[in-house]
C-alpha cells in the first residue's frame, strides 16, 4: 500500500519542480523502479526469514520425536518382561 501511496505521492512533488517532460518522466519511471525493488526485496527477506523459522521449528521436532522414540525403544529393551 506503501508503494501506490508514494506513486501517486511522487507525481506532484516532480511536477512541483517544474522540469521538462523528458525528464520528468525518466525519473518518474526510474524511481518508481527503485520503489519497487525495494519493496520486493524487503517482502522476499520478510517471507523468506518466516519461512526459515518454520522450516528450523519443523526440523527441530522432528528430531525431538526421533530422540522420544528411540528412548521408547531403549526402555522396552531395558526393562525384562513379566511372564
């Protein structure tokens, strides 16, 4: 939302100077570019670090539950059967 409030922003403050055509134009598009890079790569390491946390949350229980079972395992060999 950020991005279209500061596009539409931009339009009167490069009409405000007053340039020719050409280059009011050029920096229109120039900067609305470097915009929208930015926020591309703001989102990509917002997302990206979410998705590494549930990634390392994921792979953290699976270890767990590895570890649970092979206690299990350890204490039903361990302990002698009542017959």
């Amino acid at each position: 939302m950020a991005l279209f409030i500061f596009v539409f922003g931009l339009w009167s403050i490069i009409k405000s100077y007053r340039p020719d055509p050409l280059s009011a134009v050029v920096f229109f598009v120039s900067a609305i570019c470097a915009a929208f890079a930015f926020v591309v790569t703001y989102l990509f390491l917002i997302y990206g670090a979410a998705v590494g946390a549930v990634y390392s949350v994921a792979k953290l229980t699976e270890s767990q539950l590895r570890l649970q079972a092979q206690q299990q395992q350890r204490r039903m060999y361990n302990h002698p059967h009542n017959h």
